[in-house]
C-alpha cells in the first residue's frame, strides 16, 4: 500500500475542503508546484491532484491547467488528475502534458459508453472515483446524490475492465474522522482490482487500520488535511508502509 499525498487546487492555489463544501474552504499555499516537490522530497511515490474548478463548473477551460502541467514537469513521480475531464479531448491533452493518469467521476457515472471508448484508448490511465454518501454514488462535484449502489457501481466497473478505482466517502473527507473500512471492505471484497482509499484519513493510527486491507486489494491511500495540518507526517508514514527487508 502506498501513501498518496493529495494537492486540490482552485484558483490557482493549494486547498482543501470539508466534505467537498466550497464555503468551507481552507487555503495552505499559493505554490502548488512547490508543494508537489515538498511531498516528492518526502519519499511520495504519485501524486493526487484535483481540479476544484473544473469540477465544480464541470469544464476545463480552467486557469488551473498551466499549474498542473507545471506541477507535471517540475517532479519525477506520477501524477494522477481528477476534476471535470468529461471528454477525449481533455484526457488527451491532460496525458500529453505530461500527467500519468487520468480520475473520472461525473462523466463514468453519467455515460457507460463513453467509458468503455476511453478504457479501450486508455486503458491503464484510467481510474474511476466512486465519491459516496451513505453507500450511494455522488457526482458533479459531489452535489448531486444517484441511485446507485456503490459496490454495484464497482462490479459494473470491474466488468468494463477497469483496473484502479478510489473510493471516497464524501461524509469523512476533511473530517479528519478516520476511513469507512465498512465501506472500503466491502468495494474490496466485491471487485478484484486496486483499490485506493480516500475521506477521513486523519491519523497514524488510521493508516495502520487501512495497511490492514493491503491483502485484500488495498493499493494506497489518499491523504490531503492531516499532512498539511501536521497530524500525519509524511515521511514517516511512507516508511510505515513501505515494504520491510
């Protein structure tokens, strides 16, 4: 299992919500680029960067593409991108900048068709973002709560031949309230594919809890408000997760 620090930008600068909320937003840097090379020189093997503008207006004439491109060039490791890429031509141009992978989540839920054409173009650079509440599936920008069970979403997923899924629980993120392991054990126990835990992670303890699920599929964990507010020290938790001689 790997630790994946998170860099949510909007309006060009480093922030993070609680639980997807606009309103209660928190800014920690105005240097994305420089936090990525922070969390690089911490031993972080990908990096997990959100579009918090596209995602909320669900478009990518966003301002935010020449920091994330910049981002791309400045560090060495991976860099999966998630936050309003809704069509080919913003996967493309995303991958051609530079970015290793690309997250969807509106348009997966949205359009089974265009999915499958993106894995059969994509394949390994595709992760699916199942964003839940209370089970159910969310999407545009977490505002608008589907029918759709989340383990189901994960099978149908499974079955189109995707590799990588995160699960979020919308309720935790920004909490700092630790994971859902209920909920990440059963998408884990549903699907065999990788999974990555997102929402809550708030603690050492919380990553021990998760590194627990290694066995069972779990390939990392995404972590944003507990190291930048110091309650998770990165390195430290790389090496606690990191594989022992």
């Amino acid at each position: 299992m790997i630790v994946i620090p998170a860099i949510d930008i909007k309006d060009g600068q480093v922030v993070r919500l609680l639980k997807g909320q606009v309103e209660q937003t928190t800014v920690y840097s105005d240097d994305p680029v420089a936090i990525a090379k922070k969390w690089q020189g911490c031993g972080a093997q990908w990096l997990h960067v959100v579009d918090l503008d596209a995602a909320m207006t669900g478009t990518q004439a966003s301002q935010n593409f020449e920091v994330i491109s910049r981002i791309a060039t400045a560090v060495q490791i991976p860099i999966q991108l998630g936050g309003g890429i809704r069509n080919k031509y913003d996967i493309a141009r995303y991958l051609s900048s530079g970015v290793s992978r690309i997250i969807l989540g509106t348009k997966a839920v949205e359009n089974r068709e265009f999915l499958k054409e993106v894995l059969e173009e994509w394949k390994g650079q595709i992760v699916v973002s199942i964003d839940c509440m209370d089970g159910k599936v969310a999407h545009h920008g977490w505002k608008e709560l589907s029918n759709i069970q989340a383990v189901d979403f994960a099978k149908e997923l499974k079955g189109f031949g995707l590799e990588c899924l995160i699960y979020t629980d919308i309720s935790r993120d920004g909490t700092l309230s630790g994971p859902n392991v209920a909920g990440l054990t059963q998408i884990l126990d549903s699907v065999n594919m990788s999974v990555i835990a997102s929402g809550g992670i708030g603690s050492m303890e919380d990553i021990k809890a998760l590194l627990e699920l290694e066995s069972r599929g779990l390939w990392g964990v995404i972590t944003g408000k507990a190291i930048y507010e110091g309650k998770i020290d990165l390195r430290e938790a790389i090496n606690l997760c990191s594989p022992k001689e």
